[in-house]
C-alpha cells in the first residue's frame, strides 16, 4: 500500500467519505499552482512553489527543521485538548514537530488553502501515528463542504472563552504570500470569532445581575404575552417591513416615514421611539433588548400601548412601564422555554446580532416579509454623532471621532465607527448573505442616508425606498388584534403555578448545592490523607457526580449558574488543566467544587427571598374560586 | 570594519531570533534596509583573503557566499521570506559569527 493510500485510509477512518471527496476533487479540481521539487543542503527533499509570476519555498534550503523546532518551543507548555491553527502543510515540519514533541493529546486543525499542496502532502508523508496520537482536522479548500462558512461555524466551536488562552496558531511561512486572501480571511475568521467569544463574555459580566434581575422581574409577563412566531400568522408577507434604528442620519429622512404608515410593519428600536413620536409616528412595534434601558428613553405620550417585542432579560423598568401587547421569542432560557413550549412547540427564535436593530432585523426576515429597508441604520459616527437628535438628548454632541475605525460608507467615502458597531455591520453582511442564499427573493434596503456601508444591501433614499415598495394599504393593529395570547386559560394557570413554584425551587437547588459541597469536602479530606483510599474516592465522585446533575437538574440552575460567569469560566477552563497525580488533582478539584457549590447555594438563597418578594404572582381569585375557597373553608 | 560587522551581526541575528521565536515572518523590509551593509561586507570579504586561510577553503567559502548573496536577491525580488530566512540565518550569519567569534576570542585574550 502506498504513502498516499495508507492515508486515505486513516483519513476515512476518522472522517468518513473523506476519501471519496478527495478522489472526486482530484478529478475535477483544475491546477493554480506548480510545485517544485529540490534537494535540501541536508539531502532532504523541499518543495517551493509557482503561482502565476512569483515562486517561493516552503521550506529552507540549508536548514529545513530549525525554523519549526523554534515554533514549538515558542509555543511554550500545551495543554491537553488544546486547539492549535495551522495554515499550510507545504512545509511538513510544523506539524511533525507538533505532533511529536508533544505528548498531550491536542486538538490541532489544519487548513491547507491548496488541494495540490495537500495531495503532494498526502502522497509523501504518513499521518496515521499522528492521527492515533491527536485530534487532527484537516480543513482544505476545495473539498467538498469545507466552504469558508462552514470553516468558521468549525473555528466558533472550538475557539470558546475558556479554550482561547490555550489556543496556538501559526500560519505557515509564505501561505500569506502566495496565498494572501485565504491567510487574511483565516486570521479574520479566528479574530471575529474571538471578538465576539470576549464580548460576550464581557456582556456576559455586564449584564449577568441584571439580566437575572430582569428575568425574574419580567417572567409574569409570559403570562399574557405573545410568542414572536404567532406574527407570521396575521402580517401579510406581501408588505414590506422597516427597521428604524436611531442613527445620526435618522433626523434626515424621519419625516419620510409618515408615507410609509399603514403600508409597511414599522419595528422602531427603543432609542428611535421619542423622536419618531415627537414627528407624530407611532410605530407598529418597538423592540428592546438592553437590560438597562432607562424608561425615560421611552417616556413619552403615546409610547407605551405601542406594541413591544422584548427580550426577558430587557429593563424591567421599562417592562413595567409598557402597558401595550408583549411579544417574546426564545433566549435559550429554561425556565422561558418551560412557559413557551407550554401550549404548544412553536416558540419562535430571532437571531440577535447584538443589537436591538439587528434583532428587529431578524424578526421581519423571520415572519417572512419579502423586503425590508433599514432607516436610521447608520453603524457608525454619521457627523461624529452617536445617536440622532431627540434620542438621548434634543441635539446630541459631537464627538472625537479622529483615533475610530473608518469604514467605507453609504454615500460618504468613510464615516467613523467603533469595534462593536463593526461588528453589527459584519453581522448584518454576513446574515442578509445566507438568507438571501435561504430566499433568492429576500431584500434588504438601506435607506440610511449616511453611515457605513453595508454588505448586499441596495442603497437607496427613503422616499424612493417607499414609492418602490410601500404599495398595499395595511392596518397593522388591526393584524395584531386578531392574536390571542400564546397561552390559553389552562396553560395560563399552569404557569403561574410554575412561577409561583420558583421559591420552592430555589430552596431546594440551594440544599443540593449544599450538599455537593459537603461532597467536595469529604473528597478533599480523603486525597489530603497520606495514602489515598482509591475505593473511597471512587464512591465519593459518583456522590458527587450525581449531586452535581441534581443541582444542573433543577430549573434554577441555570439562573445562578449565569450570575457566577467568572466562576463558571474558570470551571470550564478546568478541562484543560490536568495535574500529575490522582491526588493532586482530586484536591485542585474539591477545592474549585467547594468554592463554586457554596457561592451557588448563596445565590439559591437571595433568588429564593427575591422571587417570594418579587416575582411570585399574587392575583385576585375568580368569582368561582372564592366561592370554593369558601366552601373549603367552611 | 570589526564594529560594522559587529552591529551587521546584531542586526540580521534579532530579524533572524524575530522569525523564530516570535513569529515576525515579515523579514523583507528590514533586511532590504540592511542591503548596503550586507553588500560592503561581502565586498569586503571577497576583496581578499585576510586571515590566511587555506586558499581553495577561501575560494569555496567566496562562492558559497555568493550563492547565499544570490538567494537574498532572489527572496527579494520574489518577497520569499523562507529563503531570505534561510539565506540570512544559515548562510550569512555564519560568515559574520566567524568574525565576532574571532574578535571576541582576541579581547578574551587580551583580558
């Protein structure tokens, strides 16, 4: 069997029909390169590389190794499952050197951007010691499935918070040469996707009080709200929808808007709602998804029977303050999807994208509306303003702008931004592409007259946007009276009974987290002894084990569990730290256990007395109940 | 001529270490600023044969570093950061440690 046969076979192995795709790209895929073949100064065989006019090596002529031993031990200590990047496979001696100077068993993905490069690799080097020893993904261009989409989901589901300090990457000497766009585009891909796993740790951190605050605080609204998919049953999806962000450029056309009433589905964000007011348009809807939105942003005559779509975690003061219908969709909250799924599993999602604008944007590209054109939209510092006038206050001021990012923009050549408005704009380029390869016929209009420029949208102004497509008379309201809540009489009861269950809840989560602290201790006793008493150990884990899936169990959790961010981030990054001895580790593990079980059972208290104060829904009985709570009493 | 080879060597050594250790592949611009300094000393040590050595070792070291002189142009004109690597830290740099060694070697002597 031959070099390049033996591989495939493994290659199979852990991939199935990988081989075949490989054949198949084999036959179709048409040459961009050639490679040379040299002998080293050593008698090594190297390659260097033609690519229309310039040729590179790929590897030294007088010294082939050195430059990757140094690679490795720059990398300094790996920790086990780590997740090492590497582009380019021209040079083998990366990842030989990887594999074999490392005994931890790694995650190592390599992206090699030529299938040439990657048969020639294929044909001279036997990788399946290597792949025994480690994880090993190869991710080439041009096979079959490995499209860069597809490349990034990939790197987003190993690069995580707690895997990023552990992560390496290299990109292979010269791929950034001969392969520039590829190189970029890897880089960008893993920055992006480290980006967003910081910011939504730190979001994460921000909000994680509150947002349990609010959760708590806002769950009896469920009660009698609506769930964000029953939209799609009463607006006509042969009407346009329009997002109104509350950019600087938004005071230039808002007057336009009055045009479009009753002939599009208008989502203002909370921001856009007092101006838009102050020019006498009611919206159709506002969405608000910040957990610490101040009510006066919404505070104005008018503002709060305007229908809302809203995150659970969105200010409760602002909830409170809202009297009109209450739309909600699914967070990933358990105790959410307990009341959402109630009646029936429909619960609906939206995309968030990270703003409130953009998870407006979600929902009408969800409910099915064929067009939508964003207003106000402007993702950057339009006039080196934040917002528009009238939103935070009647005239907003100028800021510094000189030291922001300059994107390219809508109708100026660059307006400033800043990292997370950028990465709205990547968000939304990214997004209208996938659902436009979803929906050839979907469209999205930037009617945004100034700000950043944004991907596989048509520019146009506002009035134009609206003769073009604003063209059926519709009465939005009318659509929404003809909704019923997501929960019938029945489901209703259940769900206060459920809400109202919470204290319970609580207390019980809060005895469990007790005693897998007990546990840990116990187990921390026995590896502090001299000799360890292996039986022992072995039955107070299992104890442990079962405790910890009772606390995970309980509907809870999850809510304490999203307050101790930093806690669980260090617990997560546990499972790639692993001592020398049993014993050793056994006491690092009861000692984190200890920690992170008596903060829970610490929040499982406070929750328990906040929802008896706050959250349990006392309500007046029926008729009917008072007159059996009477004869029960009797 | 001791000093310029001393600070050439210093040089090309902290692109070279920049390469391996950190990963700071882009050695093009800086060795393109270091071009006339490299070609003195090469002149130089073509010009002739200033520490008696054997001279058919002398005339075989001239033409390996003429090669090693060749590859830097090459990598030049082709922005090859492997062989401009290569030619800088296997080729250059052991013409220039013979010098630095040596000097270092006589002050040694003269302590």
């Amino acid at each position: 069997m031959t070099i390049y046969e033996e591989n495939l076979k493994a290659l199979s192995a852990d991939y199935p029909q990988m081989d075949r795709l490989i054949e198949e790209a084999k036959e179709n895929l048409e040459p961009e390169l050639e490679i040379i073949e040299e002998t080293s100064y050593d008698g090594e065989t190297i390659i260097k590389v033609q690519k229309e006019d310039r040729i590179c090596y790929l590897n030294g002529k007088r010294n082939t190794k050195e430059p990757a031993e140094k690679w490795i031990e720059s990398l300094g200590t790996l920790e086990t499952n780590a997740p090492v990047f590497l582009m380019g496979l021209g040079n083998p001696s990366y990842l030989k050197e990887l594999v074999e100077q490392t005994e931890k068993r790694l995650m190592i993905i390599v992206y090699e951007p030529s299938f040439q490069i990657f048969q020639y690799f294929l044909e001279h080097i036997p990788i399946h010691r290597w792949m025994e020893k480690h994880l090993i993904v190869f991710w080439v261009k041009g096979l079959k499935g490995m499209e860069d989409a597809v490349m990034k989901n990939l790197i987003g589901r190993i690069l995580r918070f707690e895997t990023i300090p552990f992560s390496r990457r290299l990109i292979s000497p010269n791929y950034d040469i001969l392969f520039p766009e590829e190189a970029l585009a890897f880089i960008k891909m893993m920055r992006d996707v480290t980006n967003n796993e910081l910011t939504q740790y730190n979001t994460q951190m921000l909000f994680s009080t509150v947002a349990v605050q609010n959760l708590l605080d806002n769950i009896k609204y469920l009660c009698d709200g609506y769930k964000t998919v029953q939209l799609a049953q009463v607006i006509p999806d042969d009407i346009p929808g329009i997002v109104v962000a509350a950019g600087p450029s938004l005071n230039k056309n808002i007057k336009e808007l009055k045009k479009a009433k009753g002939k599009a589905f208008i989502i203002a964000v909370d921001t856009a709602i007092k101006p838009l007011l102050a020019e006498g348009i009611i919206p159709d809807m506002f969405a608000m998804v910040d957990g610490r939105k101040p009510v006066m942003l919404v505070k104005k005559e008018g503002a709060k029977e305007i229908p809302l779509v809203a995150t659970i975690t969105s200010s409760s003061e602002v909830m409170n303050y809202h009297t009109g219908m209450k739309f909600f969709y699914n967070e990933g909250s358990v105790i959410m999807d307990r009341i959402l799924m109630k009646q029936d599993f429909h619960y609906g999602t939206v995309d968030t994208g990270g703003s409130v604008a953009t998870s407006a944007f979600s929902l009408l590209y969800k409910i099915g509306l064929p067009c939508v054109i964003l207003v106000g939209q402007d993702l950057a510092y339009t006039g080196n303003k934040s917002h528009a006038d009238g939103t935070f206050n009647d005239v907003m001021k100028e800021e510094d702008t000189k030291n922001y990012i300059m994107v390219e923009g809508n109708i100026e050549k660059e307006v400033p931004t800043i990292a997370n408005l950028k990465m709205y704009l990547d968000w939304y380029g990214n997004y209208i592409e996938s659902a436009q390869k979803a929906d050839k016929n979907f469209r999205v209009i930037n009617a945004t007259e100034g700000g950043a420029k944004i991907r596989n949208t048509e520019v146009m102004t506002l009035h134009d946007a609206i003769e073009q497509e604003c063209k059926r008379e519709v009465n939005i309201q009318e659509c929404l009276q003809k909704l019923s809540p997501m929960l019938n009489e029945e489901s209703r009861k259940w769900a206060v009974e459920y809400i109202n269950s919470f204290p319970d809840k609580f207390l019980a989560l809060e005895k469990e987290a007790k005693r897998a602290k007990r546990l840990y201790q116990k187990l921390a006793t026995i590896c502090n002894k001299k000799n360890i008493d292996v039986k022992e150990y072995k039955s107070v884990l299992k104890k442990i084990e079962k405790s910890v899936k009772k606390v995970e169990g309980n509907d809870m959790y999850q809510l304490v569990n999203d307050t101790m961010v930093n806690a669980r981030y260090i617990l997560l990054r546990e499972q790639f730290h692993y001592e020398n001895t049993v014993q050793k580790e056994g006491k690092e593990l009861a000692r984190k256990g200890i920690l992170y079980m008596e903060n829970a059972a610490k929040m499982a208290a406070l929750f328990g007395e906040y929802t008896r104060e706050y959250t349990c829904i006392k309500e007046t009985p029926t008729e009917e109940e008072n007159i059996n709570l009477e004869e029960t009493t009797c | 001529m001791e000093e310029k080879i001393k600070s050439l060597f210093q040089s090309v050594n902290l692109i070279a270490m920049d390469y391996l250790f950190r990963q700071k592949q882009n050695n093009i611009k800086p060795i393109q600023e270091l071009i006339p300094q490299i070609q003195e000393f090469v002149l130089w040590f073509l010009e002739e044969n200033r520490f008696g050595i054997e001279e058919e070792l002398y005339r075989d070291m001239q033409n390996y570093l003429l090669q090693v002189l060749e590859d830097i142009s090459t990598a030049m004109s082709q922005e090859d950061r492997v062989l401009l690597h290569d030619a800088i830290a296997y080729g250059l740099i052991d013409y220039l440690k013979l010098f630095v060694e040596l000097q270092e070697a006589e002050t040694d002597d003269n302590l």
